[in-house]
C-alpha cells in the first residue's frame, strides 16, 4: 500500500439553473438543469496491474513481484447532469401534492466509493455510467386530511365528528429505472492480470424483462466470447437491470383531549404492496445464470430499506 505525500482532497463543482411558475389552484411548476463535477474523486489504483496483453505476470510493472500495490488515493473525475422537476400543491384545504421527476445520467471511473479500476489498460475506458445511475425517477407525495370532524366541512358536530374526524391520510409513490451493469467474460484469455474483459456484442439487444431461471432479462444471444488477447467491445454499465417500485402509505388519527393534551394514532405502512425489488441479471457470460434475475436487492427491510417484504408499524404520540 502507498499513499502519496502530495495527496489533495478531492472536491464537487455544482451549479444549477431554475425557474418556477406559479399555477391556478394552488399549484407551482419548477424546474430546473443540475450539474455536478467531482474534481480529484478517490479511487484506490492498483499499481501493479497488468499494462500490456498477453505476457501474464511479466506484463506487471513491478515483476517478478505479483502482489498488489494499492494506491491510497489516486483522483479522477466525475460529472452528473440532471433534469429536476417539481409540481406542487400547497397545503390547502387538507390536501397537498408533490409530484417530482429526473432524468439524470451519473458518470464516473469507479464502480464504487474508493473502488477500483475495471480496465488497467486504456484507462479512459472506464469512464462510463456510475453503478448507481438511474436515468429516470418520479416520486408522488401526498397529505389528505380528511373534511370531517370538529372543524371541518363535512359532521362537525356530535359524536360522529368524534370518531370520523381527525384522520390523515399520507403517501409515496416512488419509481425508478434500473441501475447499470456491464456483460464480462473470463479474463483468462487476455492474460492481463487485474484488468477485467467483457463480451462481444454481435447482435441488436433486447430487453426482455423476464424473471427468474429460464427467462432471460435480455436476449443473452446478443454477446458471445471475444477473441483471445482482444478486450471485448461491450463497455463498462452499458446496460439496466429492473427498475424499482416502491409504495409506503400511512394513516394517522389525531384525538384532542382537551386544550393542553393531545394523542396521535399512527399506523404506517412500508412495501404496502409487497413488491420485490430485483437484482440485475447475473452479467458473465458463460456462466449457468448468465442473463437471469435470481435475486432480490439486500439494502434492508420494512422500515429499514428497500428491500424484504411489507412491514407495518404502529406507534401512539402524545403532545401537551
């Protein structure tokens, strides 16, 4: 392992272009373009990766040493450019809505926070999409109170007004495209240690969103082994894998005591649907799941992460 004495901390350039409209009924319209530049980004370089095809060990910088020497940091660069926009409704008469969308694109070397190099030879190669680029995301948020109760339009009065009055109803809808992944093959032919090889592309490919052993997320026949000390000609995260979907509601009553002492009920509800949220298919080509979703995400469950199944969760909150 090395670090350099000379080392500067990386750092982001932002900068951002807005406009935004107000609308009849409540309604605003925003929109506006992002930029990000990542300057000197961290990558941990492995120097004694191979840099010529085809001499093995010998190919190594530091041979007949064969051990990685690992750089901490080496900076390189990373650039984000978005499309934000915003379609509100400010809270009145009980209700609001939120309703955003993006279309981004994230490019960078690294698959990773301080991860490494896919391609030691021809390293402009590597700048590609960000393992977690997702072109596409739209959002809907939304607070109802419902119009009964004391107060309010509709059975204010009575004990109706008691028992159906004081409740919200809340949501999210969240939608994603999938995020980025690239089809390998056995490096073993390039006899290049430390750098990665990716497949042939020699046909259209389709995308065929099937799930699970059998039904292949894209036409794996659109790929096949590249040539013996050639890099393939697929890129680094040239393709997408599923999307996501993601549906949490809640339901809250709020019950007034008296004038210094009130309790909330609180039910919340996350994955109300119970969706999964897949893996991208299995991306080295030769192997038995190559093409194939066999798995979901593992980023937490119920209320913890996107993944797992539906979870419900109760609470009370008292306010004086």
């Amino acid at each position: 392992e090395w670090i350099p004495t000379d080392y500067k901390n990386p750092y982001v350039e932002s900068w951002n272009l807005s406009v935004q409209e107000a609308l009849p009924w409540h309604f605003t319209l925003d929109a506006a373009y992002v930029g990000n530049h990542g300057v000197r980004t961290a990558e941990a370089t492995n120097l004694n990766a191979a840099t010529v095809i085809g001499l093995g060990t010998k190919g190594q910088p530091e041979y007949p040493r064969t051990a990685n020497t690992t750089q901490y940091w080496q900076g390189f660069s990373s650039m984000y450019n978005a499309l934000q926009t915003k379609f509100n409704r400010r809270f009145t008469s009980g209700l609001m809505i939120t309703t955003s969308y993006t279309w981004a694109k994230g490019m960078g070397f690294q698959d990773s926070d301080d991860g490494g190099l896919l391609f030691y030879i021809n390293q402009h190669r590597n700048y590609a999409r960000t393992s977690f680029d997702r072109s596409q995301t739209f959002a809907q948020s939304y607070i109802y109170d419902l119009p009964v109760g004391k107060g309010k339009q509709w059975l204010n009065s009575g004990p109706a007004a008691m028992i159906l009055g004081g409740w919200q109803i809340n949501g999210t809808l969240t939608l994603m495209t999938g995020s980025s992944f690239e089809v390998r093959y056995s490096s073993s032919g390039l006899s290049a240690p430390n750098n990665t090889q990716t497949a042939d592309q020699i046909a259209p490919i389709q995308i065929l969103h099937g799930i699970n052993t059998g039904n292949p997320w894209f036409s794996t026949s659109s790929f096949a082994a590249p040539a013996t000390g050639v890099f393939g000609n697929v890129g680094r995260n040239s393709l997408s894998g599923p999307g996501l979907f993601g549906l949490n509601a809640s339901l809250f009553k709020t019950i007034q005591i008296n004038e210094k002492w009130k309790m909330e009920l609180r039910c919340e509800a996350f994955s109300l649907t119970n969706t999964p949220q897949f893996n991208n298919p299995g991306n080295t080509l030769g192997n038995a799941s190559f093409g194939y979703v066999t798995g979901t995400q593992g980023t937490g469950s119920g209320v913890n992460g996107t993944g797992g199944g539906r979870a419900f969760q109760l609470g009370v909150k008292a306010s004086f």
